[in-house]
C-alpha cells in the first residue's frame, strides 16, 4: 500500500512541475494616460450634441503591441472608431485624436485599447461622455377644458418650461403661454366614447380663442403657429436638429393657430413665438362634453 502512495504522490508532484502559469483572459496590461489640455478629455464628461472631442493619452504596456485604437461603445475588441497601426511594435504610444460627438443625448463610452500583431488584446482604459440633450421633454401635462366658475383648470401650457396654468395663475405669465386647450362646441364631428375629436389647441392670437367667459384683453398673445402631421414618429426627434428638420419639412405650409378635431395619437408640430421648433403628442383625450372634467393628456418636445 505505501508503494501506490508514494507512486501517486510522485505522479502529483511531477504535474505540479510541469503546471503553466496562465494570464487571466481580458487582463489589463496596459496603462493609458490622459494627458488633458483645451477641450481634451481628463476622464468621464458631458458634452453638447456635436461638440468636438479631443483624446490627448499615452499608453504604455507591459507586452509589445501594434495597434491602438479608440472604440466607441465596444460589444467587441476590434470595432475601432479610430485604429492607428504602428510601424514597429512598440510598448510606448502618444497620439492626439479628435472625434465629433453624438448629435443624439445619451451616455457612450469610449475605449482606448492595445491590441498585439495578431489582434490579441493587451488592455485598455474606458472613458464615459455623456451627452446632454439639446432639448426640453415634458411628459404627462394635464391640459383641462376651461371652467367657467373657479376658473382654476390648467387650460394653458408654457412650451418652453412644461408650466401649466389655469386662467387664475394664467395672467402673470402669460408672456410665457404657448398655447391653450378648449373644447370647439361648433365642430362637426361626432364625439365617441373614447376620444373626442372636438378638443382644439389653440394660439392665444387666435380670434378662435378668445373664450367669452376668459378676459384676455391685458395678457400677451404669443404666436404660435402649429400643424398636425403624423412624420417623423414622436420617438424619432432625439434632438433639437431633429425637431428643426421636422419643423422646416411641416411647417413650410399649412400651418393655423388653431387645430381641431385632437384625438389620441395626434402629434402637432409648432413653432413659437421666439422661433423654437417643437412637437405636440397627444396621449389620450378623455371626455366628449365641454364639462370642466374633460381634458387631454400630452408629451412635448421643444428645442432649447
């Protein structure tokens, strides 16, 4: 018995002995250095839709490499932005590498990798940028049909600042009122049980609407001018050149400062006053009276 175990234990040392040490799959033997500067990159910042990036690094390695590269939200190690090949392989590499940033708001991140002769990869440094939104978003505003008594339902809306008023808080802002919801009694269409298509957005200049129980004679009237169109999708304007493009394709004509016959799904192109390009979403109408409890629900987008 005590010669199988001295034999199996000579058989463990001797594979011991010949054990190899492995390196750790994706280890980092690479150190990247930023090295800062006018508009460089010194790690994680926020940027402005299409603002110019700078890298100014320096990445040093424990092993040989021969390419180095910039990637940008990497799902791999070899989708590069930018890839530089070396003439030599080389453990020391500086380089100044300018890129443009995304028009759309978001967060990215960008990589500065090494990569060996055969793409084997070496290490890396991750740098997040994010991209703040050229654009105001509002959701879930409560536009309520007038009423006549307490006169406290939030029939107007401030574009620019997502601001609801009633007629009540309506006159010491309105120089900011965009535009206003009401309920158009001579429509022609027939009301459903769902949605009822004699709900109407209105300019505040629109003769149309100057509701007779609302004296507006001291407020500002701004001019809005809207339109309804179904393209591009509401999801589709990601940013202020977004609601531009869209702005210049369907306000070029055809435009009111009233539109009526408002149901569900109904996106409203504008224009204020002071030139900003915006859309109107329409959630859900509720009612089909001019009953104070009737009211749209809406999401709007407007660039800054």
């Amino acid at each position: 018995m005590k010669k199988y175990l001295i034999g199996a234990a000579c058989i463990l040392g001797i594979l011991s002995a010949c054990e190899k040490e492995v390196d750790p799959v994706d280890g980092n033997y690479a150190t990247v250095t930023l090295k800062g500067g006018e508009k460089a990159v010194t790690g994680d910042i926020s940027v402005n839709p299409g603002d110019s990036i700078t890298f100014d690094f320096s990445i040093q390695t424990q092993r040989v490499m021969k390419y180095v590269g910039i990637q940008k939200n990497p799902v791999n190690q070899t989708a590069f932005v930018v890839r530089d090949t070396l003439k030599t392989q080389e453990n020391r590499y500086s380089a100044i590498i300018k890129i443009k940033a995304d028009t759309t708001n978001g967060t990215f991140l960008y990589r500065i990798v090494a990569h060996d002769s055969v793409g084997t990869y070496i290490g890396s440094r991750d740098i997040t940028i994010t991209v703040n939104p050229d654009f105001y978003y509002y959701t879930v505003r409560m536009l309520r049909v007038p009423d006549t008594t307490a006169k406290t339902n939030t029939c107007y809306m401030a574009a620019t600042t997502g601001e609801v008023f009633s007629y009540t808080t309506g006159a010491a802002n309105s120089a900011k009122i965009d535009f206003g919801i009401m309920y158009d009694t001579t429509a022609s269409s027939t009301p459903s049980t769902t949605d009822d298509l004699r709900f109407c957005l209105y300019s505040l200049n629109a003769p149309q609407g100057q509701i007779p129980f609302y004296d507006l004679t001291s407020w500002t009237k701004n001019n809005t001018i809207m339109k309804k169109a179904t393209s591009p999708a509401f999801n589709r304007l990601l940013s202020a050149g977004d609601l531009k493009a869209a702005g210049k394709t369907n306000l070029a004509s055809g435009t009111s400062t009233r539109i009526t016959q408002l149901a569900s799904g109904n996106l409203v192109f504008f224009r204020t006053a002071s030139g900003k390009n915006g859309c109107l979403l329409i959630n859900y109408a509720n009612g089909t009276s001019p009953a104070m409890t009737s009211y749209v629900n809406v999401d709007v987008k407007i660039e800054r």
